[in-house]
C-alpha cells in the first residue's frame, strides 16, 4: 500500500494529474462558449468547447457541515441568479498516507466537509432525443477519491452519452458508527456516504433531462469502494428505480470481512470519541465540535471493507436493511442486468513492500490466521519472488472469488455478465524499477480503458494501437450495456461462467475463472466468499 499512498502524495499539488475531471481542453477550447442548464434549485452555467459540454461542481445536497455534519443529506438550497458551474467543487475531506488510506490514521489532509458535488459531461450540442446516463462512483477504500480523478468527456462524446462523476463522504466522516446517533434519527449510522451517493442518484433522476439526458435510461458503473457500494446499493429499497443497469469493476461485495451490521460497527463508536478526548455523557457533540481534519486522521476501531481498523458501508439499518449477502442469495434486491469483474492481478499494487520470504510468511499469517500455513502451502513463492505470491492469494481471496461468487448468485434472478481485465502491459505512471515488480493487470487499471482518458495512474498516450482498440472495446461495451445484446461474443453466465477476458491482443472466453483463482480453496476456509 506504500506505493498506492505515495503516488497520491506525490501528485497532491498537481491539480491537472489528481483532477483530469477539470476538463481544461474543454474549458480553455478555442471555440469554448457558456452553456445554460435549469435544475430543480436554480440555473446553472457550464462550458462547451471542443465538441463536448461540462457542467463542474454542481451541488446534488446541502454542505454536510456544523449539525449536519453526520446527518442523511439533505436538499440543495435554491438560488436566484445564474451559478457558476465551470469549476469543479471541493473533494470531501481525506487523508493521503500510506496507513491512511486503509483506515490507519494519520496522514495529509486534503479536501472539505462542503464536497457533496457532481460533474456533467456531454457531447456538444442539443440533442435530437434524450441520451442514455451513465452515473460513475469512484473507489478509494472509502478514504479516499473524488469523481474529478476521473475524465469521462472523450465517453460521453464518442459514446453520446451524459455522463456524470459524484463525491462522497469519506472515512470517519462518512462511516462512523455510534450508539448515540440514534438519538438523531439516523439508527445506529455508518452509511453516511452511501446516504450521499443515494442522494446524488435521485438528483440525477430529477434534473438530468435539463442536461440532455434520459433518467428512465441509467447505467450505474463504479470501481474498487465503489462496486462494493453500489453492490450494497443494490439491496437498498431507496435506489429501486434509479438505474436500470450496473457494472461493478472489482468489487465483490460477499468478501466476509467487509460485511459488517450497523450496531456491530457502532459498538466501537465510544472508543473512537474517547481516542479523541470526548470522554463526556455527549461524545457525539463533542466529536462535532472537532475540526474535519483531527476526525479524517484519526484511525478507525472498526471493521470495513479492509477488515479490521478500516472504513465501508454497513447493513441492517434504515438504508440497507439486511446483510447484502442474505438479501442477495434470497433475491431482495434490484433485479437489473449486472456485468460483474475483476483485474487479473489486482492484488500487484498493494504488494511491493513484501521483498522477502520473511515478510511474506508474517503477511499471510496476519492476514489470515490460523489459515495462514494453508495459504502458504498453496501460494508457494516461485522465481518471481515473494511479492507476486502474496499479490496472488490476496487477488484471489480479496476480488476473484467474491466476484465469481456475486456472478453467480445474482445469475439464479437477474442477467449477469462477467469479464476479467487481463492486460498484463497496462501502463503506470511509475516505471517497473521504482515500484519494485512488474504491476501487470493491477487493481483500477482498467479504468483508463473505460474512459479512454489519463488519471493518476495512468497515461493513455502510451497505448499501444492494440490497446487504443481494447480502450475503444470496452468504451463501446460499457456504453452499450442494456442498450444492445451482446450476442454470443459476451454470453450471459451461467453457474460458474464463461467470463469475457480482455486482452489488447483479442478477447476470449473463459470458463476456468473458478479453477484459475482457487475458489475451491478459499470456499473451505472462513475467508470464503458469503454465499
């Protein structure tokens, strides 16, 4: 994880790397010109150039500040005028370090409590009908991230879609659990910024039309945290309607130590406050009046989608009443077409620390307990070296496997297609020699295909010809999905699969997904996907 922190340290300060979703080629276009839109709480004024639109930082929720600092989202404030939406609005608050970023505490703190933003894109020009949507929630472990790490306007344009990039509320701010929160009116909470991307969903089912787009037509896509909140939104009777597809990029939300109760994660609320000094009768008014950034660097007690010590969503509450999994299995959830995937080597970017055979049998033995000499056993360390064995189980146990597992519950009710990104040659921004191992299909890199553009991890201007035509593949699947069958070259799973493996030299189908990543194994272990 050392890697992933540092490179977010590193590109803090370079706005046009951390925040491609500024869109300068549209902003500063020679033929760039002011573009009007109406929503429900006023006029908001973007910019069109170079054959696409953006609206940037328009606010889907009131600043969650002062007392409504952990409060459900509530209602944009109306204004009279025009509103500027050429600028994209502030990150939620986040700290950026290596612990941090798994929910260890400490760190740099960047970003604001008034960050409950969204981002249009759209191609140039009035529509003749209105354009499918595709709504995108970005991952981070749930500490960190923004919709503006992302540029989708080169998928809108080649795509004719709008396409829209949200925040979120993140760590303690957006997943802290507390018994005393009852007394609020918000149970137990811990899904605070579940809330919020809810919140965003139905502003976009309001107020798209007025930006060209169709809310009957909504694709809901998200990556890493993302898909595991979008898989829980999944269960949640609030979003029954709001999207009528979804594509869930390497996150398996049935990985055991993700799943976690509301109460289970506000039994730790008191020791949060008390590690912080609010040892009074009211440690939620005292936590209040902390400022965002002791709150953003303070370690969680809790388990999330890390396990121990981090943050994530949680169920049996008001917003996800049953444990995703149980509801899942019993098929209480919203039945729409999924596609549901995975990177063929996720777990290479959070492996480069592990450099020898002692690292990596106190790893997995930490990792996985009493397990751990069964791991070892079957992730043995070959010429390689330790770092791809550990980056293997935990690719499998982590993201493979909960994935096949989520396929094939959700096939037994609803249509479901799966795929593995297998582009061992995906481009870094970081040479090999500085990051210690060959990355290959690393966990996100998959997302410069899907936009087609740059972000933190990757620049799209050294792909090769054959990856500039998978980019386009997959922009034009992702696009695609719901609006067209995709016919025997992506056939529907059934049971264990096929999954469709895509590689810059050609796709192929697959049905040895389960074989190759040991679920066998991992399905006689505790760390087994919940079926």
């Amino acid at each position: 994880m050392r890697l992933l922190s540092l490179l977010f340290a590193s590109l803090v300060l370079a706005a046009c790397a951390v925040h491609p979703g500024k869109v300068l080629s549209i902003k500063f276009a020679p033929d760039a010109r002011p573009v009007l839109a109406a929503t429900e709480a006023g006029t908001v004024r973007g910019v069109e150039g170079a054959g696409a639109r953006a609206f940037l930082g328009v606010p889907f929720a009131r600043p969650p500040v002062g007392e409504l600092r952990w409060r459900a989202p509530q209602p944009v404030e109306g204004w009279s005028g025009v509103r500027d939406a050429t600028r994209i609005g502030s990150d939620c608050t986040q700290a950026i370090g290596r612990k941090a970023i798994l929910g260890g505490g400490g760190g740099l703190v960047v970003g604001s409590e008034d960050c409950l933003y969204l981002n249009i894109y759209a191609p140039a020009g009035e529509p003749q009908r209105r354009r499918p949507v595709m709504v995108y929630i970005p991952g981070g472990a749930f500490t960190v991230g923004s919709g503006a790490n992302y540029d989708p306007s080169r998928l809108a344009v080649d795509q004719d879609r709008v396409v829209v990039t949200l925040n979120y509320r993140l760590g303690a701010l957006g997943w802290l659990a507390h018994p005393q929160f009852q007394a609020e009116g918000e149970g137990f909470g811990g899904n605070f910024g579940l809330m919020d991307q809810l919140a965003a969903l139905k502003w976009v089912n309001r107020n798209v039309a007025a930006f060209g787009g169709d809310p009957a037509n909504v694709t809901l896509f998200a990556e890493s945290a993302g898909a595991w909140a979008a898989c829980y939104l999944m269960t949640s009777p609030q979003a029954e309607g709001l999207y009528q597809r979804m594509i869930l990029q390497s996150g398996g939300c049935l990985e055991p130590s993700s799943l976690v109760s509301a109460e289970e994660a506000a039994a730790s609320g008191p020791l949060f406050a008390r590690r912080l000094g609010c040892t009074g009768a009211d440690q939620i008014a005292c936590l209040k009046a902390l400022p965002a950034w002791r709150l953003s660097r303070a370690p969680s007690v809790r388990a999330g989608i890390n396990g121990p010590g981090s943050w994530g969503p949680v169920h049996t509450d008001a917003t996800v009443p049953e444990n995703p999994a149980l509801a899942i299995d019993q098929g209480r959830f919203t039945r729409v077409p999924v596609i549901v995937g995975t990177n063929l080597d996720e777990g290479r970017l959070f492996a480069n620390e592990v450099k020898d055979m002692d690292r990596y049998q106190k790893e997995t033995l930490w990792m996985y307990g009493d397990v751990g000499p069964r791991v070892l056993d079957r992730y043995p360390v070959g010429p390689d070296g330790p770092a791809y064995a550990i980056a293997a189980n935990f690719t499998d146990q982590r993201f493979a496997c909960p994935s096949q597992a989520l396929r094939r519950q959700l096939s037994r009710y609803t249509p479901v297609w799966g795929y593995e990104f297998a582009d061992r040659d995906a481009p870094f921004v970081l040479p090999d020699g500085i990051v210690g191992l060959d990355l290959g299909a690393y966990h996100a890199s998959e997302l410069a295909y899907v936009f087609g553009t740059s972000w933190i991890f990757a620049d799209v201007d050294r792909f090769t010809p054959e990856q500039k035509a998978l980019s386009l593949r997959m922009q034009g699947l992702w696009a695609g999905f719901g609006q067209q069958d995709f016919g025997a070259e992506w056939p529907r799973v059934a049971g264990a699969g096929p999954v469709r493996v895509f590689t810059a030299q050609g796709d192929r189908l697959d049905d040895a997904f389960f074989a190759r990543h040991n679920c066998d194994f991992w399905d006689g272990t505790p760390f087994g996907a919940v079926h």
